[in-house]
C-alpha cells in the first residue's frame, strides 16, 4: 500500500512539513530506513540518528521538527502515530472464510460462514464462532465456548469449556484459557483436589501473549475486561479480574482472586500475592513484589537496581544484620530516654 503524507497526516492529527504528496509504503527504523519508507521519532537517545536518516518521512514532535533533514509529520504522541500508521501500512491478512477438511467440528457448534478454521483445529459441543473469526491450526474450541466477531486465534491455542472471548480479541501460539486453577486442600498431608468449575470472561479488543496462562475460576470466573493487553508467558491464576484497558509486561504472575484496576502498567517478572486489591492506575516496575494491596494510583517499586557483585555482597551480609541493629537501636532509645518521674 502506498499512500502520502498528507492522508497519513489525516489519519493521525498530524500536520506535514516538507512535501505533503510525498509517498510512502512501508515503515522502517530511523537508523535504518530507506527512500519509500517512513520512521519514527520519540526516544531522546535516538536522536543522534536523525541527520543521517534516509527516510522520505519521520514521525516525530515539533521540538525536533527544525533538525529532520527530510520531510516529516508533526504531532504530539510520535509513538502513538507510528502505531497507527504502521497499522495503514501493514494492515494483518484476512483469512478466506473456510473450514479446513481435516478440523473436527462437533454437529451442535455453530460456525459463522465468514469465520475461518485451519487444519486440524477442534471445536466442541455447543460452542459458536462468530464472523470473520480465524482459528489456526491445531487449535483446540472447547464446549460451550463464545467466540464473538473478528475474534483472532493462532496456531495451538486451547480454550477451554464455557470461556467467553469478546470481539476483536487476538490470541497468540500456545496461549491456554481456562485451565484449572490451582486449588488443593489438605488432609492430613495429602492433597485433594478442589474442583474449578468456573470459566474465563474475556472482554473485546484484548491481545494474550505466547504462552501465556489464564486458570478457570474455581467457583466463579476469571475476568479480564475489555482492552487489556497481556504479554508472553504471563500466569493469570483463578478468579483474578484485571481491569479495562490494562497492560502486564512478560513473566509476570498474579496470583488467585487478586482485583487489578483499570488503566494499569505491570511490568515484567513482577509477583503479585493472592487476594489483594490494585488500584486504577497503578505502575508497577518490573521485578516487583506485591504482597499488600495498592489503594491510590502511582509508581510502586520494590526490586534492588543492579551494582557490582563485590557491593551486593557486602550489602547483603549488612541487611542480613538488620533484626540485629534494630534491637540494639531499641535498646539504645531505652537508655537514652529521659527517665520517668512518675
């Protein structure tokens, strides 16, 4: 697809300088970009790359407009533009409606003639697929499944009995929803499995990383609201609920019955403890760990930044000496505080 900067521009509340017919067809980075091609400009440290570019346009804002060489499209958000111009440019494939001969398809589920199922892809009992939904290869529709409009499966996904997935959700390779939670009482050293007869809910516009987990509920479902983006490999365990519009970066896990708020920002390898509440609004840095909930939005952390192994060390054998120094600290007050003339 080729379009010019001026409909680019349009289409993200830009406003071009240099050639508004100048025509583009593809995206590319700013230090490697070529004639044809449109970049982006919205990091400090890749600045340095901005004189040099080939590019016929950069995305970028009005402080750096007067150093851009070449044509650009001025706004606010650069990232934010990038992302929707790189969707005009690259728009993602449509599948021919179909249904591959070697899909197993139970008599009872009802498939929209505008969906597509590849080879091999499993659909049970009673469950419906809405229009134009893609279902890859090898893919596994539980019973009872919703899948509404536009909803986008890939290859190797399971989604169990009784989910729900809103419209215009994409599910990456090897995601499963809907799997047990991890539910065991104890009697008398040995464990007896709690059964998880609750589902997964999942709003519209969502996007669930590779390998990423989301349990059943155990009584109840597992919500995750509309507009939430999950990363790869991210464990979501029973009866959590994650609020509209929220993001959780790679390796992170939550555990179960946690309510997180919407507009969140989780970032990677970060632990959340079970049944807490996270506010609206709440930054956590990566590698943290919640063990208490959050009740006012802001940036929470609670990971060591790095050093050099020699002062870890050294700093780990003084935390471990902290208990210790605290009491002495108490006992020290006690000698030190005035006397009690009562």
């Amino acid at each position: 697809m080729e379009l010019t900067l001026e409909e680019l521009a349009k289409q993200v509340g830009g406003k071009v300088s240099g050639d508004p017919l100048a025509t583009v067809n593809s995206v590319a980075t700013i230090k490697n970009a070529t004639s044809g091609q449109i970049t982006f400009l919205s990091l400090k440290s890749l600045r340095k790359f901005l004189a040099q570019t080939k590019a016929t346009a950069v995305i970028l804002k009005a402080e750096d407009q007067q150093n851009c060489p070449v044509n650009s499209i001025v706004v606010e958000n650069p990232l934010l533009a990038y992302a929707k111009i790189a969707g005009i440019l690259s728009p993602v494939n449509s599948a021919t409606p179909s249904i591959h001969p070697t899909a197993v398809i139970d008599s009872t589920a009802k498939i929209d003639k505008t969906a597509s199922v590849a080879a091999h892809a499993v659909i049970g009992k009673g469950s419906q697929v809405g229009k134009n939904c893609q279902l890859g290869a090898h893919c596994y529709i539980g019973e009872n499944v919703s899948l509404d409009e536009g909803v986008h499966i890939y290859n190797n996904v399971s989604v169990m009995d009784n989910c729900t997935i809103g419209a215009r959700t994409i599910i990456h390779p090897g995601a499963v929803i809907g799997a047990d939670g991890f539910g065991n009482a104890n009697d008398q050293g040995k464990w007896v499995k709690i059964p998880q007869i609750g589902a997964v809910t999942i709003g519209s516009d969502v996007e669930i990383g590779a390998n990423t987990t989301i349990d059943c509920g155990a009584i109840e479902n597992t919500v995750i609201g509309n507009g939430v983006r999950l990363d790869n490999l991210i464990q979501i365990a029973h009866n959590v609920e994650i609020g509209d519009h929220t993001a959780i970066a790679a390796m992170t896990a939550v555990a179960g019955s946690t309510v997180i708020g919407q507009y969140c920002m989780i970032g990677g390898t970060v632990a959340i403890s079970g049944h807490l509440h996270i506010a609206d609004r709440v930054t956590l840095t990566g590698r943290t760990t919640v063990l208490q909930s959050i009740k006012e939005a802001g940036v929470y952390s609670s990971c060591a930044p790095l050093v050099e192994n020699s002062k870890w060390h050294k700093n780990y054998i003084q935390m471990k000496k902290l208990d210790e120094l605290a009491k002495r600290l108490k006992q020290l007050e006690k000698l030190t505080s005035p006397t009690d003339k009562n």
